[in-house]
C-alpha cells in the first residue's frame, strides 16, 4: 500500500510541474517560440547533428530579441529572471556568432548546451516564482 501512495504521490508531482511548464507557454508566447527553436536545435546537436541551429541560429536571436520585459508576464517579472533572460539573450548571440564564422562543431555544441541549461534555468525560475 506504501508503494501505490508513493506512486501516486510522484505521478501527482510530475503532473504538477508538466502542468506549470504548461501554463508558462501559455501564458509567455515568446518563451514558446524561442524553445521550438532551441528544444529541435539542441536535442539535434546531442545526436551530432549540428544542421539545425547552423540553420536556425539567426532566428533563434530574433526569438531571443522578442523576450522583452514588456510582453513578460508580470509575476515572472523578477530580477532574477531579468538577469537570466540577459544572459540568454548574450549566449544565443554567441552562438550564432559562432555559426557564423564558421566556428568549430565541438565550440558550437559547447555553447549551444550552455544556451540550453540557460533556457531551462529561466524555465525553473518561472515555475518558482509562480508558486
């Protein structure tokens, strides 16, 4: 009996947080959009295919470009995610740069994983400060 309320207790969890991203979607278009772009160029780049964000890098800094504090939603509107979202404006512009000049295949994925452990430490502060 244990094991089915501890089940039931992780299943409740992982519902909770799928949810959440859920609503950050829902509610941030913008964050939607710019994780189309990193979520198939990353997730492609992990297979050592690099095709996509060599492709994709210029759009991925104008999805980049549209996080603006304005069209933030507010209760995600701290410092903290302010700051993050800086940082990941910077790196995605780094990482077309990168692709631009042609940049080796293992200086490119390097980059773009840090890009993607930035985009999902927005993620996280977003599910927090919602809480």
């Amino acid at each position: 009996m244990k094991i089915i309320k501890s089940l039931l207790a992780i299943a409740a969890f992982f519902a909770i947080n799928s949810a959440s991203a859920q609503t950050i979607s829902e509610r941030w278009p913008e964050i939607k959009a710019y994780h189309e772009v990193i979520s198939k160029s990353f997730h492609s780049s992990e297979e050592g295919n690099l095709n996509p964000i060599k492709l994709n890098s210029e759009l991925l800094v104008e999805r980049a470009e549209a996080l603006a504090v304005e069209n933030m939603p507010e209760e995600y509107r701290t410092p903290k995610l302010i700051e993050s979202i800086v940082v990941l404006k910077k790196e995605t512009k780094k990482v077309n740069d990168l692709v631009q000049r042609k940049a080796g295949d293992e200086e490119i994925k390097k980059a773009l994983a840090s890009l993607h452990d930035t985009f999902h430490k927005i993620v996280g502060l977003c599910q927090t400060e919602k809480k």
